[in-house]
C-alpha cells in the first residue's frame, strides 16, 4: 500500500524538516519569517530546499561515477545519506527474485552496523506490496505502519517515522532503501521522499551496472579458466588418441596438465599393482621419483588412503597432520610437501591407482581445483583403460578367429553327420576329418562294453588304416570311464604315467588327447589322437575342439541309434497292423459267412412258427434273431474299421440331394429315439446338391443320430444343416449327459467311450464314432466335438460340397 501525500500535509513535512535541517550538513529548507508567511517567502523557501537536494543528488552520482564496485557504491550511498538526514537507522536491501531473498548489503541501527543473514519476504507484507506497486512507502505513526502491516525486526525498536523507497532498474525491483525516526513522528516529506527517489533512481542504475560489470567479470575470468582446461583436456584427449597402447605418454601429459594448471609444485600418477603405489606418470620431480617408484599401499599415506576411501583427500598443512599421515613424515623434508591432495582413480568405481599434487607452502586448493584434478583422475582412467581395452580386443580378436575357424571346422563336420544315419559311417566321417584336422598321424575312435569290459575300435589310423579286434579296457579306458573326463599328454613321459601303450612295431606318441564319447550321463566311448613328431603339439584350444567334436558324434551315433531303433519299431508295428488287418478281414469273413446262415435260418422258422409253436419258443427265436443281427452289424463295424486302416476303402462319388438324405436319415433314426425325445430338423432351404459318397456320409450321419438317441434320455435331438464357402456343415446336438473335456479327445479313438461308467450303462463298442471321423476325414472333412457335463453334446461335420477338388486341404485338422 503507497501513502499518498496531501498538500496540507506537504507544508507540515516541509516545517518539520526545515527544523531538522539546521543540523544537516546540506540544509533542505529555511525556517518562516512569520507564523503567516507570504507566498514569496514561500517560493524562496522551495527554491533554497530543491538546490540542497540536487547538491545532495550531485554529490552522490559524483561519488556513483567513480564507482564500479557492487558493495562500495552501496556503502557509499548509505553513508551519504545517513550524513544529509543525520539518522542512525538506515538500510539498503538486495532482492534475489529467483530465490526470493532479501540480502542486507547496508543496516545501521542506533548508529551501529549491524550484519544480517538473508530473509524471505513475509507473504502478504508491505515490502512485496511495494515490489508490487513499486511506489515509495511512508509511515509517519504506528497508526499507519500498522494500517501498512509493517513490523520492525525482532528484538528491535519500534520506529515512529518510516519511508521505503523501492530501487528500480530495467522495470526491475531490484531492493529498496529504507530510512527510519525513532524520536518523532511525521518525519518525513514529500522532499525528503523526492531526494530519495531520485537518489535510489541513481543508486538502481549504478548497482545494476556493478553487477553486471562484476558478472562480465566474473564471466571472463570463468571462460579463461575453462579455455585453459579446455585446452588441457584436449592435448590430454588429442594423446590418448594418438597412443591407444601405450598409456605412458599420456600419464606423463596428465600429470603435467594437473600440476600445471591446478598451480601445483609437482604430480604423480600412481597405479596399483598388488600391495603397492607405483609411478607410472611424473612431473616436476622426475630425479627424485622416477617412473616405476613404489610406495607402501596404506591409510598412513595420503595416496593409500585416497584409494581406500575411494575419495579425494586434501590435507591443508601437511605439518600439522603427521600423526594422521607418519608415513608421509619421512619425506616431507625431502620433497618439501606443505599442501597436498590425493584423487583415486576409479574404474566402474573399483580404485585402480590416484593422482597425488603437491604446493611446497600452505595454500590449499580450491574447489574449482579439486574438480578439475578429478576430471583429470577420470582422463588417466580413460588413457589406461584404452590401453586395456585395445590389448583385450586385440587377444579377443585373436580368439573370435581361431573360435570362427573351429565353428567352420564343427559345422562342416556337423553337415556331414546330419547326412549319415550309418553308425560306421559316422566312425570313418568324424575319423576321417579329426585326422585331417589336428595333423594326427593317430588317430582312433573307441566304443566301450561296459558289461564285458572290452573295447572295440571302429576307426584306428596310425600312419594307415587299419583294423583292431575287440580286446580288454585299457588302463586309459578304465580313467576316462572312471572320471568322465579329458586328458592331455605332452610328452612321453607323461603318456607313459596316463598307463599308454604303444602299437606293436611303432613309434611312441609325443603328444596327445584322450575325449570320452558321452551319451546324456553315460559314456560310450572315447576319441584319442596323437603326434609321433613333437611334444606339446596340442593345447587348450584344441582339446576344447575336440571335445566338441566328440559331442556332435555323440549327438550323431545317439540319433543313428534311434533311427535304427525307430526303423524296426515302425517296421514291427506295420507288420502287426497288416496281421491284424488280415486278421479282422479273415475272421469277419468266416463269422459272417455261418451267421448269415443262422439268420436266414431263423427267420424262415420264425415264420412258420405262427401258430405252430408256443409264445414262448417264438420270443427266443425272436431273440436269437435280434443277437445274431447285433453281431453281424459289429462284424460288419469291424470289418470297415479293418478296411479303413488297411487303406483298402474306396470312394464312390456321385451327385445327389443331401437334403433328401437327411431327411432319410433322420426317419431311419427315429425308432432309435427315447420316449419323449424328438428330433428336430434345421436344414437350409436352398441347400445345394453335393458330390461325394452317399453311402459313407449317411453312415456318418446315421452313427451320429444314433449315438445322439443313446445318451439322450429327454429332450431333443438337433439337426442343423448349411452349405457355405464350399463346404457343407452338418451339425447333431442333443440335450443328453454331456462328455467332460478330459474325456473328450478319447471319443474318437478305437474301442474307446467317455468312461467305464458309460460302456457299463449304455453299452457300445466304441468304435462308431472312430469310423464315422475316418471316413469324413477320407471324404476330405472332419468331425469335431462341444460338449458340457450335464447339458448336452454338438457333434459337427465338415465336408467339401465336391469331393476331390482341393477344398478339403483348407481344413483345419
């Protein structure tokens, strides 16, 4: 809130300053020459007070123009102000408006200079209501400093006049200058206010002008440290680039860069190699601590423990910390160390080494030094770990070609064993390239009979091919069985101590390997070759070939084996299915041909048995006419199944009205219905003709009908029926005990039922349903099931409307 001011209360202002102003060094108004003065006087009276002021406004901007020091033009304007009003409380304010602090550059009270921390602004307080308005403040009674919210500082005076007058730059609020009375109150005017505007106007511009001259300052003197490291840095990083392997000449630069640039008498760089510090880059004190110097790796050091700590440690007066350091002790005369700061040197945040810097004075390093000595820690990292990484690439480059070469050698060898199914095929193969591989002039692949303890040897070449009959385990045979391992031999001696023999007629073996053939946990064999030219022939990397090898030979000889195995097995199973196929065909023929005798037999007598024999006599006959039809349609079931699986079906395809067959098959069904269950037609009223085989499609439908009416004890029984994409669906569903979904997929297997409970209760071969999904799978279809415990069954069959046209392949089987 601003205080506006009157002009009756400008004449009262301008009195009481006129009698305040006789003790002031540049007085602002004259007394008047009556209690009623004349308006000339008046006039005069102005005058005289507006010449003090610009007197006073000159001498300030004189002092303002000498000035570019921030805190010297605000004490320069706070003394010069406390001298024309003759006040001792004054302040000049400085507002941080990012952070929103008030920095107290100038307070006086009761005379006395007085240092103040920052403080924020109260919310809602007459100082941000000032920044706000950015209007002057005046209060010339508690009254209106209360009306105005302004509270004096606590555990001070409450002053009785105040003025505030903000200090604006730029359309900025840049603080405020602050006068207070504490003796009298109305103190202040409208001059007094008018000399402290225009004195704030000029102290706004000379402080923004400091401090811009102080940022530019700072600035500058900010870009040139930060060239000079620019320019270390890059001579550090143009080194690192032009030396790759060898890492000294860019620690020597590093250590050069570091003590050059942090103003530092000397530097060492040091790495870690077991319990030691060893120099591995110097500078300015090359004589007394050479290249591969050693220190004791220890806290009582300032490098041991910057590396312990893993953090850097900076001992301001090396003199007053020799108990923290007595190792340290022993050459600080020598060396003249004063001040001094170790920097580990971290990789991945594992210590490697550190970078020590010493002054021969006490004069400890800044913060900016330290930084930069840490910037220079991670270069020295970055050189030694191009170093590291380029000799590792370099071995790994090494390896990945001699890996490629053998991965070459294993997949040729694997692109012939997957062609051979041979057992000793795959002996003379992986033989055969084993020995060309390695340069054996032995080599031998050998099979163990555990049982008998013998071995045979399908493959043997010792300068030629030759044969070896089967004999006992050899005392290598007998380790590599016991240990399941690999053994290497460099030289006689050692082949000798494994309990190695030597072929009648020749040369003792100088080299060799010995890999076991294993098979899942059991071991089948081993694969020896051998050098009769040199010792140590063979190394890491080819026994890890050769173990590869003899893994893929195991994998081969294991597939070979279930490739025979799963050769006779099939070659047994069809054998017995044509047996059985004869079988079902020879035995369905000569039950059928006596049973139709029996049929034809009994129903001659059962018809000339009206009237002629008891009831009794005709109901048996009856019954021996009912089983004896039962078994021949069973036969019959039996004898397709038997066709169905010896291929021996044929399809006869003709055109014909499929709904005339529906509806013929649903009438044939409806005897076989329950009472109280009716079947209820669905069928497509345009529905086209098709071509397949009548006779299997109504055999299809009628075995779904009736097993439809076997387990439905109440409700209906559902024939839906529609031709689409070229495919006719036929769908039968009932409402009867449903089939649970793990029983579901055994419906449709041979003499199989949902459970025993079903063949128990409803009867059944399980076969009807098997033979109808064979012979719509054969007309190019397929059968499938839905079905709920409790609420029904939805058997549905796909068929092709033209059989032999391709569509069936669309099937999903």
């Amino acid at each position: 809130m601003t205080k506006k001011l009157s002009t009756k209360k400008k004449t009262k202002l301008t009195r009481s300053t006129a009698k305040k102003s006789k003790a002031s060094k540049f007085p602002l108004s004259r007394a008047p020459r009556s209690a009623t003065p004349a308006v000339s006087d008046d006039l005069e009276a102005q005058l005289q007070q507006r010449v003090a002021e610009l007197q006073i406004i000159n001498s300030i901007q004189q002092g303002l123009a000498t000035q570019l020091n921030f805190q010297a033009i605000v004490d320069l304007v706070g003394d010069k102000l406390r001298e024309v009003f003759n006040v001792p409380d004054l302040g000049i304010n400085w507002y941080d408006e990012k952070a929103n602090l008030l920095h107290h550059l100038y307070v006086y009270d009761h005379g006395q200079r007085l240092t103040l921390k920052p403080s924020s602004p109260r919310v809602g307080s007459s100082w941000l209501k000032m920044v706000e308005t950015r209007q002057p403040v005046v209060a010339n009674n508690l009254a209106e400093k209360e009306a105005l919210g302004i509270r004096s500082a606590p555990g001070t005076a409450q002053s009785k006049s105040i003025v505030r007058v903000p200090i604006i730059s730029s359309d900025r609020v840049l603080g405020s200058l602050q006068i207070e009375n504490y003796k009298r109150e109305n103190a202040y005017g409208a001059s007094e206010l008018r000399l402290l505007t225009t004195v704030t106007a000029s102290l706004g511009i000379a402080l923004e002008n400091a401090h811009l001259f102080d940022e530019v300052q700072t600035r500058n003197r900010e870009i040139t440290e930060a060239l000079e490291q620019q320019t270390a840095t890059s001579e550090i990083l143009r080194i690192i680039a032009s030396s790759p392997t060898d890492v000294q000449p860019v620690l020597g630069a590093v250590a050069e860069k570091a003590a050059k640039i942090c103003d530092a008498n000397m530097c060492h760089i040091r790495l870690i190699e077991g319990s030691d510090l060893v120099v591995a880059g110097v500078y300015g004190d090359e004589h007394a601590t050479p290249i591969g110097h050693k220190i004791t790796f220890t806290r009582q050091t300032v490098s041991g423990r910057a590396v312990i700590d893993r953090k850097t440690v900076h001992v301001h007066d090396m003199s007053a910390a020799l108990n923290e350091f007595p190792l340290n002790a022993s050459i600080m005369p020598q060396y003249h160390t004063r001040t001094a700061i170790a920097t580990p040197l971290l990789r991945e945040s594992i210590p490697i080494g550190t970078i020590f810097i010493r002054r021969s004075e006490v004069r400890p390093f800044t913060e900016k030094q330290i930084a930069l000595l840490e910037t220079f820690a991670s270069q020295a990292v970055i050189a030694i770990e191009n170093a590291r990484l380029f000799n590792e690439t370099k071995r790994l480059l090494s390896e990945t070609e001699h890996r490629a070469a053998e991965l070459g050698i294993i997949n040729s060898v694997q692109e012939g064993l997957a062609s051979k199914l041979d057992v000793q095929a795959i002996y003379d193969l992986v033989g055969d390239k084993i020995r060309d591989i390695f340069q054996a002039q032995g080599t031998a692949i050998w099979l163990f009979d555990l049982e008998r303890e013998c071995q045979d040897t399908p493959y043997c070449f010792l300068k030629q091919r030759f044969v070896i009959k089967t004999h006992p385990l050899s005392e290598i045979a007998h380790m590599v069985i016991r240990t399941t391992r690999s053994y290497t031999y460099r030289n006689i001696a050692e082949y000798r101590a494994l309990g190695g023999q030597v072929l009648e007629n020749s040369e003792e073996y100088k080299s060799g390997m010995y890999v076991p053939l294993v098979v899942g946990k059991e071991i089948k064999g081993m694969i020896g070759i051998a050098s009769l030219e040199k010792e140590n022939a063979y190394g890491d990397s080819d026994l890890r070939l050769l173990q590869t090898l003899a893994n893929s030979m195991s994998v081969a000889l294991e597939s070979a084996r279930l490739f025979d195995e799963a050769q006779e097995s099939r070659a047994a199973a069809e054998q017995a299915n044509k047996a059985k196929s004869t079988f079902l065909a020879n035995m369905s023929h000569e039950l059928r041909t006596p049973l139709n005798a029996i049929i034809g037999f009994t129903r001659i007598v059962r018809r000339k048995a009206e009237g002629a024999l008891p009831e009794k006599q005709i109901e048996n006959l009856d019954k021996v006419l009912t089983s004896s039809e039962h078994l021949l349609n069973l036969i019959n079931t039996v004898l397709d199944l038997a066709k169905i699986e010896a291929g021996r079906v044929e399809v006869q395809a003709s055109k014909f009205n499929a709904a005339h067959l529906i509806e013929m098959c649903a009438n044939t069904a409806q005897p076989l219905l329950k009472a109280g269950v009716t079947i209820v037609k669905d069928t497509q009223a345009d529905l086209p003709l098709i071509t397949s085989d009548q006779d299997k499609i109504k055999q299809i439908i009628l075995n779904l009908l009736s097993n439809a009416a076997k387990f439905t004890a109440e409700g209906n029984i559902t024939l839906t029926t529609r031709a689409a994409d070229s495919f006719l669906t036929l769908a039968v569903a009932d409402t009867g005990i449903g089939i649970s979904p793990e029983a579901q997929p055994r419906v449709f297997e041979e003499f199989q039922q949902a459970d025993t409970s079903t063949v128990r209760e409803y009867g059944g071969t399980g076969l009807g349903l098997s033979i109808s999904r064979s012979l719509a799978r054969l007309l190019g279809g397929d059968i499938t099931l839905v079905s709920a415990v409790g609420v029904g069954s939805t058997f549905t069959l796909t068929l092709p409307l033209h059989y032999g046209t391709g569509h069936e392949k669309n099937l999903d089987r």
